[in-house]
C-alpha cells in the first residue's frame, strides 16, 4: 500500500478514535501498521473509505476516491477480493 494512502488514514485516524467502529478500527490498525497490506478485503476497505467521508466513484473495474478538500484520490480494485492499490 502506498505512502500517500497511508498518511490519509493516519490524518482520519483521530476521527476514528471518537467513534464506535470496532472493525473498522482494527483494520485501519492493519494498515497503518503494514501488518496486512495484501491481505485487506476490497468490500471492507470500501466502506473504510465511504465512513471517512469519501465519495466514490467507478470507472470499469476502478473504484475511485475522492475528496474536495484533497488533492490526491485512491484508486483501487478488487483482485480475488482483496483491494489492489494503485
């Protein structure tokens, strides 16, 4: 997973301490620690995404990430059920 995916989810890290997502919680825990990169299921990196504010977007086979106040975008897809980061 990339450098830039990760400083997302450590700045949404705080947001996530104040709320009650048990499961989301320990994945964004996965990430962050590089614990699991290529073992994170597609559907619930998803959601991770949507619960942070994201909207999301789907051109073919790319789920695409974004938003307003963010420069960057995540660009994923679902190989075997696992998210691939681009």
């Amino acid at each position: 997973m990339g450098k830039r995916l990760r400083s997302l989810f450590r700045y949404y890290w705080i947001i996530l301490l104040t709320l009650n997502m048990g499961k989301y919680e320990k994945l964004l825990i996965k990430i962050l620690t590089k614990t699991s990169d290529s073992n994170i299921k597609f559907q619930e990196l998803t959601k991770l995404l949507s619960k942070l504010g994201f909207t999301e977007r789907i051109k073919g086979s790319h789920h695409i990430f974004y938003k307003k106040e963010m420069e960057e975008i995540i660009n994923i897809q679902s190989k075997d059920g696992k998210a691939k980061i681009y």
